[in-house]
C-alpha cells in the first residue's frame, strides 16, 4: 500500500488571512532584565529592537495598521527614576528611528494623553509625526499615557459637547457616532490583540476598539519577541475562524461564496 503524503501547510499563503490591525500589548521588561540580574530599564532598552522588528515584519506581512501600548495612564505609578527613564527612551527612539520609519514607508501616530508628558517628548512626537505623515505601507500607533477608559470618557465628553452645541441631536448618538470621537476613528478596530509577558489582562488597553478582536497571550517576553514570534501569532491567528455571533456554518458558507462565486 502506498502511503500519501499529506501537505503541511493547510492554509495556502494567497489566501492566508493577514489582520488589518494588530494592537500589542509589550509587556514583560523589566522581568527580562530582572533574569540577567539588571536593573529594569535595560529591558526597556532592548525592548526598543523587538518594536523595529514587529514593526518591519508587519510592513512585510501586509499588517495595515500596528497599534502598540508603550506607556499606560497607570504607568505614572512606577518609580520616578523608571518614568524618567522612559521618558528620556521615547525621546531618544523618536530621535533614532525616524529614519527607519521613513525608509520602511511608516507613518506614525501617537495616541493618548500627550499634555502631561515633557515638552522636549511632545515636540519630538510632533516632529516625526509630520515627517512620516505621507508615509503609507504602515499606521504605526504608538499608545503613551493611554488609557481605554480615558478614550471612551474622552469620546462621551466630545458626545456632550457636540449634543449641547446643537451640532449633534441627542437621538442620533448610537455606536457609531460614539466610535467616531475615539482615538483612531479612521483605522479598522484591532483584529489582533496580543499581550506577551505571560498575563492573561487587558490592562486598560484599547478597550471599545477590541470588543471583537481575537486575543492572543504568549509567555514570550518583550525584549524576546522578534520576528518569528510575531509570524506564530499571526499563524495563530489565519488558522482562527471568526464568527462575529454567526454560526459556525453560515461563516463556512460565506467564505465559499467569496472563494468560488454563486455558482
Ligand atoms: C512593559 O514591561 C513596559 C512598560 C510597561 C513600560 P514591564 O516594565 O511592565 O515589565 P514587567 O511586566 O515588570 O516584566
Ligand atoms: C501594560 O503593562 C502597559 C504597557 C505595556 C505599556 P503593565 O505591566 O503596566 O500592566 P499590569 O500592571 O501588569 O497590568
Ligand atoms: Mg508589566
């Protein structure tokens, strides 16, 4: 009897499901350095190499938009000296990476509450925002002093305001026009949302955009998580089947649909 072979690779690369959106929680610094015996913020360092690396494999891979949670609206909490630290790292990686960004064709963004940071850091945010603002194969969204819940507060004061305004009618506020006074209103909702470092918590990260996104946790940590890492996760996520409340088989009807027409 002749045995056959079955292929490997299940999902054919054409038609292998990319995410339109990938958030990252990059959690697992200071444990990193913690193992090697050094103080906290040299993982931070090295965890600047793992943002280069996601961020050109998500060029590569066709990831539209990469949204990543540098520092939270909790963070403050840290020692200062670790703020400090921070602080001095994002202004230094703005200053660094610009080039990178430009030759890779990224444009930057960053989200979240920017007053309360130092004035050199938001010029510097300022700055490399507009020299990527053309740039096109890749939204990279960096969080800083973010906060989901600060996002959706900001985005019912906005509500009110337009409401008491007479710019907005009271009956027509829905989840649209709700999503539409959100950070990133123009860019597709996380379809990915990945936290390394072990915890299984979403930490106030973009909390209404991911209400549908498929989760992913991995013990990798931060400093550790290059390219291959990031390729399982979105391995992971081609082979997922989203449903979106639809049952198993109408998804499986629709995807034959899209794949071989109505016949
Ligand atoms: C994430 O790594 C980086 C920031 C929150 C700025 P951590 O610093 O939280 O690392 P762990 O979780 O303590 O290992
Ligand atoms: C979330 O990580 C924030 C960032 C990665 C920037 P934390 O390490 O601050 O989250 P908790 O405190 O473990 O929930
Ligand atoms: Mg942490």
């Amino acid at each position: 009897m002749v045995e056959t072979v079955k292929p490997a690779i299940l999902i054919p690369e054409p038609n292998r499901r990319v995410p339109r959106h990938v958030a990252i929680i990059m959690d697992g610094n200071g444990r990193w350095a913690k193992q090697r015996h050094r103080p906290r913020t040299h993982g931070h360092r090295e965890g600047v190499k793992s943002v280069r690396a996601v961020v050109e494999e998500s060029v590569r891979q066709g990831v539209g938009t990469l949204t990543l949670f540098a520092f939270s609206s909790e963070n403050w909490q840290r020692p200062r000296s670790e703020v400090n630290i921070l602080m001095e790292l994002f202004i230094s990686a703005l200053r660094d990476e610009v080039h990178r960004l430009i030759e890779n064709d990224v444009r930057l963004r960053v989200i979240g509450e920017l007053s309360a940071f130092p004035e050199k850091l938001q010029h510097g945010i300022r700055d490399a925002e507009a020299l990527t603002a053309n740039n096109a194969a890749l939204n990279l969204q960096v969080a800083a002093n973010y906060g989901g819940r600060w996002d959706i507060t900001r985005a019912a004061r906005a509500l009110v305001a337009d409401v008491l305004a007479g710019r907005l009618d009271q009956a027509a506020i829905d989840e649209q026009a709700f999503a539409q006074r959100l950070s990133f209103p123009d860019l597709p909702e996380p379809d990915l949302f990945i936290r390394t470092g072990g915890e299984r918590r979403l930490s106030n990260f973009v909390l209404w955009q991911s209400a549908y996104a498929e989760l992913y946790f991995t013990d990798v940590l931060w400093p550790d998580f290059d390219e291959e890492a990031f390729r399982h996760a979105l391995d992971d996520f081609a082979r997922r089947q989203r449903r979106f409340g639809r049952t198993s088989e109408q998804v499986d009807a629709r995807a034959a649909v899209r794949a071989y027409g109505r016949g």
